[in-house]
C-alpha cells in the first residue's frame, strides 16, 4: 500500500517505520507543499495524519482533482478514528496495534520488489523458488508440531530454523518475523511462548500460502 504520513513529529514518525518493512511504501510530508505533489499523482491509497491534524490537511484533500484517498487520524484519544499508539512502541505493540484498529496495514506475506532483488530480478528463478518453498514449508511445519508432541523443543528450534531461512529467500517477512521468534523462544525453552509464536506462524504461513497461490502463481 502507498501510504502518505502527515507528521512532524520525529518519534511518530519512527514508530511508523516498521511499516516500510512490512512491504509498504510510505512517504513522509510534514508541510502542505510536500503532500500536495503526491496527492494531485494519485499515487497515495491511503493518509495516516498525526494528531491533530494541521489546519490545511482537510481542504487540500477536498481541493485535489481525484477522489481523495481515506485517511486516518493516529494518536486521536476517544474522538480519533484510531486509539494512540503508546509513546515509543515496539514492532509487536505496533502489529498489535494495526491488527485491531487497521488491519490493511498488516504486512504483506510478500514483497516481490525484495524477492527479485534477491533473484536478481529473474522472474523463473523467482517462481521456481516460490514453487520450491511451497512444497518444502509444510514439511518444516509438520516437524515442529512433532516437537511440540514429543516436548521436544530442540526439534522445534531447528524446524523453526529451517523456515526462517526459507521464507527469507523470497522475502517473506511476516513468515520469517514469526519463524525467529519461535525459533528464539524454543532456544530459550520456553514452552509456553514457543506455543504461541508457533500460532503466529501457522497464522502467517496460511496468509502467504494464499497470496502466492493467487497473485503470483495465478492459482484459483
């Protein structure tokens, strides 16, 4: 998603920066002048403002010639359109935070930009590699749950391993993200939060999976 941030507020602004990683383009403005070019373009989808918003935010969307695009207001309190995000927020208080109040802003399962970076942008060995992942993940997925069965955490971690490296190869960030965690937690032995970044991931494998399928492999 394209997303205009209007913000002057240098922590606002770094709190927000995860969202680049997560497969989305954002552009910072804090001065009309620097938000009206993008705008008039109609490249923005969306406009996530600061709270308050400035003065002249309102009348330069009514003033562009195409349909504005939507906008949010961050940090508003009870009357905003979004609860405020705490201070200085973590990436987890972050995802939290888009989950509930604006799910479109959940990362993309893939950045295709960054996977042909990757490939040096051959598309064959792209979708080769895609193919590969597709067949080897399940695989990685059914010996972790094993691990789990047998309360053997050193399977885990190492399954958990071997899928972070996977969806890493075809910048699958979300997958990966998740796949660290779990890997970290079981290294750790900590059972309990092992269980629950693995529900993460299975979570983000199934978002992957189908957006691969559909919008890469042109599967049904």
């Amino acid at each position: 998603m394209r997303i205009l941030l209007i913000a002057t507020d240098p922590d606002r602004i770094a709190a927000l920066k995860p969202l680049v990683g997560w497969g989305h383009r954002v552009r910072v403005a804090g001065r009309e002048p620097d938000a009206r070019a993008p705008l008039e373009s109609g490249e923005v989808e969306l406009v996530l403002s600061q709270s308050p918003p400035p003065d002249w935010l309102a009348s330069l969307l009514k003033a562009i010639p195409q349909p504005a695009p939507p906008w949010l207001e961050i940090g508003a309190g009870p009357r905003g359109r979004i609860p405020a995000l705490p201070e200085s927020p973590g990436r987890e208080a972050l995802r939290d935070w888009v989950r509930r109040t604006a799910p479109h802003l959940d990362p993309v399962p893939f950045n295709r930009s960054s996977a042909m970076v990757i490939c040096d942008d051959d598309e064959e060995l792209l979708l080769d590699i895609i193919e590969v992942f597709l067949g080897d993940a399940p695989d990685q997925l059914t010996r972790i749950r094993q691990g789990f069965a047998e309360g053997d955490l050193k399977t885990v971690e190492k399954g958990a391993h071997s899928l972070k490296g996977a969806s890493s190869n075809i910048a699958a960030e979300p997958l990966r993200e998740a796949a660290q965690q779990l890997e970290w937690a079981a290294r750790k032995g900590r059972a309990a939060a092992a269980r629950a970044h693995f529900a993460e991931v299975q979570y983000q494998w199934h978002r992957l999976k189908k957006y691969l399928e559909r919008f890469v492999l042109g599967q049904n």
